[in-house]
C-alpha cells in the first residue's frame, strides 16, 4: 500500500516536466507534497527567522551602544568608529567561504549552533571592553563567527525550497534582519536607559551583555529544531525524504550529497571562482548588500534630525517596520514570475535610488525622515529578490560549488559595505549628501546588473560541470 502511495506522489511530481522557462512547475502541488512544505517551513522558518533576528542585532547594536555612551567613554573618534565596522567586514570577508567549505561536510544543525554560541560569547565579552583597540578584536572576533551563518541559510534553503518557493521564504528569513532592526532599537532604548548606572555599569555595557546572553541560550537550544539535509534528516520519515530529494531534482535543483559522488573541497573552490557567469551575481548582488551599512549609522542619522540619543534609538524602529508591506508584495511576485525576479529587482532599485538621490537635495527635517522610510523600503524589499535570484541561477551546479560561491557572494557583498561606512562622517551633518549620492549611484548600478543578468541566464543556464 505505501509502495503505491509513493508512486502516486512521484507520478504526480512527474507532471513537473511541465516547467517554463522561470524554471517554476506550472501545475499545483499534490497533497503530500504540501504537508511535506509545511513541515519543512514549521522546521526552518520559525527557528531561522529568530536567530537570524539575534545574529543582526548582535552585529549592529554597536550603533545603539555608540550614542548610549560608548562613543564618550572609549574616546572613539569617526576613524576607530569605522575601523571597528570595517573589521568585522574584514573578517567576515575572509572566513566566508572557508566556514561554508567546513558546511559542505558537516551537519548545518550542529554548525550553525555552534558558531552562534560562540559569537554570543563575544558579544557579552564587549562589555568588558576598555580601549578601541579591544573593540576592534572583538568586533573581527564577532565577523569571523558570524561568516558562516547567512551563506549556511542560503545554501540550506536551496537544498529544501523549489525555485517558485523561494523567494517567500528568503523575505521572512530578510524580515528578521528588518524587525531585528526596529526591535533592535526599542530593545536598545530599553536596556540602555533602564538599566543604566544598575550595579555601576553603563547602560551601553548591558545592552552587550543581555543581548550576548540571549544569542548563547538560544544556539544551545537550536540543534532541536534547525534541519539537515533532504536526504539525511533526521526528523523526516524515510518516504518523506525521499519525497524532498525527488521534487528538488525533477525542479532542476542539484541536492546530491552522496559521498561517492561529492567533488573535492578544492575543485570546487575552483569553480565557484572561476565560473565567469558567477560573476555577474557576485557582483549584482555586491550593490545590493553594499546599501545596508546604512543600518549602522540610522541611529546617527536620526539623532542628527534633532532627536536625543535615547530617542534617536527609538525612532530607527518606523525606518524598518514601513520597509515590510513592500518586501512581502515584491517577494509574492518574485514567487510568481522567478523569470521576471532580475526586472522587480531592478525596478526597486531604481526607487531606491531616486529617493536616496531625493533625501540628499531636501532640508526639511520632517520631509527627510519620511524619505529614509522610503528609502528603506527600496533597499529591504530586493534582498529577499537578489538571494532567491542568486539560488536559483546556480540552483543545478553541484551543491558543493553552490554553497561556496554563495558563501564568496556574501563575502562580497560585505565588501561592498567597507567602503559606505567612511561615506557618513559627522562633518557632513545633516544632509550627508556624499553618502545618499553615493547609494543612489550603487542601486542604479545594480539596477543595470539584474536586468543584464536575468536576460543572459535565461538563453545561457547555468549547468553542473561534473
């Protein structure tokens, strides 16, 4: 009876073979195929939307902690500010791809669990800090163990996810770095005004340590719920893991991880670098992540609008909240049509850009927070777009180039941020026009990058080179 209820789900994953060019089944999907998706999304969603929401905030609360006094009391001056962002960009940069070449052959539950403990414990430890320079050692401490969780999410929700599934669940993976943000910042206003002076300890050093303690219960707590792989995970029934490995491969999505048949770590190295087509996503996807060092200086931005530090904290929070209705309405469009995704991506860039350009000529301080708001609707909602857009490209590469180019693709992405934190010095109070110039230059640039790349991946796919 099971053996004919299992041909049944293959025969009507069969019907696949109906795809369009997007690369997305034009038919619905079976009963048990459905079940199956939602039990998959109770496993990833809920657990990866919230440590991703503590892995932001534990990367950004330096901003928060920055006005709430630790500017005064370490002495920092713009240039160590910067250095102290740019060293976890460094480190970040630089352990990427190793971290994710370490995820090709090891259980991402347990990995990923274990990094987080780890940056935890690094955030609590800024607490204790005294000079810049221990800042900066914690701050690349922090990038190096960070590396290795957003490029794990990507290349985990391309080995579970169809292309015409994906782009949903990269807004409500993105949606946790947005509400991260807002609530970041109420979180913030709260620990650093509440417990101020408490025990002799200034509210920036609580702020460090209760956010570090929070990240290090949650990753003991992680390896219940995170997933494997389709073909090995534990929690799935066997005809269940079969029926995941068996609708990636008819979608075209490459989720092989037998051990015969893996390609050598340094091989595939070679041609997730070396493949030129890669290159337009790593560098499509550089002018999307190069926006968001913005998110370290909103606070500075707002406080340089007339708002009190504790305020300023506090008011950082619409900047985000206005950003969700437009990336939960572009990400159902991009799971509609994943063919048109590179066009959407490239139409909210140029938004994007307009506004940014906009911000920089208006003086009106009032008029200028409302533009920030859209702005960050033009920046957030193309990110959930850009990673799905990116997956799906090198969907039938071999899972091993896959998860190191998409690790290489993040690494850059962070490389484009080093630059944007030395555009927002406190000289050019209050309008900042060298950095809203600056983004208004970068989203049309990657406006120009998608639409190039979504009409060459549709008449050249990418392909598995072994």
């Amino acid at each position: 009876m099971s053996s004919n209820i299992q041909d049944e789900r293959f025969n009507d994953l069969e019907k696949i073979d109906a795809i369009t060019d997007s690369g997305a089944s034009t038919l619905p999907k079976s009963a048990e195929e459905k079940n199956l998706v939602r039990k998959i999304d109770l496993y990833l969603m809920p657990s990866i939307w919230f440590l991703y929401l503590l892995a932001y905030m534990d990367r950004s609360n330096i901003g928060n902690a920055k006005i709430a006094g630790m500017e005064d009391d370490l002495s920092l001056s713009d240039t160590q500010y910067s250095l102290a962002i740019n060293l976890f960009q460094v480190s970040y940069i630089v352990f990427s791809v190793p971290s994710n070449m370490v995820l090709a052959r090891v259980r991402p539950s347990i990995y990923i669990s274990t990094i987080m403990f780890l940056w935890g414990i690094v955030v609590a430890a800024k607490a204790a800090i005294r000079t810049p320079a221990q800042l900066w050692g914690l701050r690349f401490a922090l990038g190096a163990l960070e590396a290795g969780f957003s490029p794990a999410v990507f290349h985990i929700f391309s080995m579970w996810y169809r292309k015409s599934e994906q782009t949903k669940r990269f807004m409500v993976f993105w949606l946790a770095g947005i509400l991260g943000s807002a609530f970041g910042g109420v979180l913030a206003g709260a620990i650093t005004s509440g417990l101020d002076g408490a025990h002799g300890i200034p509210g920036w050093r609580w702020l460090f340590i209760v956010e570090g303690v929070i990240t290090c219960v949650c990753a003991l707590l992680a390896p219940l719920v995170l997933l494997d792989y389709p073909a090995t995970c534990s929690k799935f029934a066997p005809e269940e893991r079969t029926l995941a490995v068996r609708r990636q491969e008819l979608d075209g999505q490459n989720i092989n991880i037998e051990k015969e048949q893996r390609i050598k770590l340094t091989k595939a190295l070679w041609y997730a670098l070396t493949t030129p087509a890669h290159w337009i996503v790593f560098v499509a996807f550089m002018t999307v992540d190069g926006s968001f060092s913005i998110a370290y200086f909103y606070p500075t931005l707002v406080e340089g609008l007339g708002y009190q530090s504790t305020t300023a904290n506090y008011m950082t929070a619409p900047l985000y909240v206005c950003a969700i209705p437009a990336a939960i309405a572009l990400s159902i469009f991009g799971d509609r049509n994943p063919s048109r995704r590179g066009y959407y991506l490239a139409g909210a860039m140029l938004l994007g850009a307009i506004f940014s350009a906009v911000t920089a000529a208006v003086t009106n301080l009032t008029a200028r927070y409302v533009l920030l708001c859209f702005l960050n609707m033009g920046l957030y909602c193309t990110v959930p777009l850009a990673l799905a857009f990116s997956t799906t490209m090198m969907g039938a590469v071999e899972p091993e180039v896959r998860s190191i180019a998409l690790a290489w693709m993040s690494a850059l992405g962070n490389l484009a941020q080093v630059y944007n934190s030395y555009i927002w010095p406190d000289r050019d109070a209050p309008r900042y026009v060298t950095g809203f110039a600056t983004y208004a230059a970068l989203l049309t640039l990657g406006a120009g990058l998608y639409t190039g790349g979504a009409m060459y991946f549709k008449k050249r796919p990418l392909r598995a080179r072994v």
